[in-house]
C-alpha cells in the first residue's frame, strides 16, 4: 500500500514523513491511514488479495476433499479478503 501511495497518491511524500517518525502518536498515526484511504491505496490492495486469493484457490481446490473444513478454509478466506478496513 505504501509504495502504491508513494507512486500514484497525491500525499505519499506526506506519509513516508510520518513512517519515517517511527511514532507512537495515535493523531499521526490515524493520519497515516487517512492518507492510503484518501489515494485508494487501501482499495489497491484489497483487489490485489483478492485476485491473488482467487488465483490460489482455484490451484488447490481440485486437490482439496469436499468436507466441512474446505467450506471452512474458504470462508475464513473470503472474511479477510471481503472485511471493511
């Protein structure tokens, strides 16, 4: 997320300053968040687990016996990915 924000966000200068503080500060921190929720980097990376997710579970599906721990594994997955940030 950091790197997408460095590169395509308006405030990425902005939000390496405040990693780079290292802080504890609850206020700097929130405002960190901010930023990668303002440049929808936060989105960015959600679509990117989820086709990876995709992508994976489609290669071990077939190999997995259907049972309650494969339906499971699978929603365990989508919670993840799908949960609001």
């Amino acid at each position: 997320m950091v790197i997408h924000n460095f590169y395509y966000g308006w405030k990425g200068d902005k939000l390496l300053e405040i990693l780079d503080m290292h802080t504890s500060d609850e206020a700097k921190l929130k405002e960190a968040v901010q930023i990668l929720h303002d440049d929808d980097s936060v989105h960015y990376a959600q679509e990117k687990a989820k086709l990876v997710m995709k992508k994976a579970w489609e290669s071990i599906e077939p190999e997995l016996k259907s049972n309650d721990a494969k339906e499971d594994l699978y929603g365990l997955i989508s919670y993840l990915i799908n949960r609001d940030l």
